[in-house]
C-alpha cells in the first residue's frame, strides 16, 4: 500500500528551484485563463495574492511528496478537523 503525504495548507517553496517551479506553474495556469478566456474580469490584488499563495501551496505540496515517495501522492480531506500523522493508518 502506498503512503500518500497529509496535504499541508500552510507549505510554501524555500528554495530557489521549488519557487522557480511554482512561478512557472503560475505563468502556465495565468496563460491557461487568457487562451481559454475562462474569467470575465481580473482578479483584485487581494484575491490574485491569494491566488498565488494557493498555487504555490499546492505546488509545493506535490513537490514534497513526489521527492519523498515518487510512489505517493498527497492526501486531502474535506473534513475540517486536524489530522495527525499518528492518528493515520
């Protein structure tokens, strides 16, 4: 059985690659939006900064598991409590 990795909300790249990796993730989902004309409006600056923190999170998140068990993934829940890694099977 493979171990998937608990996603991390609060993850963000601290390496110059991962951030590298994360901008050009950011720049390819940005190009995504323009060619398939999928929003009416830009986003504020408050909600594109958020935005950005997301795609960074998740990428970072991906990134982490894919180095610690190229097998793995990352696991999300939808339940609003905490999981512990001692609590996980």
């Amino acid at each position: 059985m493979t171990k998937h990795k608990p996603f991390d909300q609060n993850l963000q790249p601290l390496t110059f690659f991962a951030t590298k990796a994360c901008q050009e993730v950011l720049l390819q989902l940005g190009n995504y939006e323009k060619y398939h004309v999928v929003r009416k409006r830009r986003r504020k600056m408050v909600d594109q900064a958020i935005f950005e923190q997301t795609v960074y999170c998740i990428v970072s998140n991906l990134i982490l598991s894919r180095m610690d068990n190229p097998e793995g993934g990352v696991r999300i829940t939808r339940s609003h409590t905490k999981h512990y890694p001692s609590m996980m099977l």
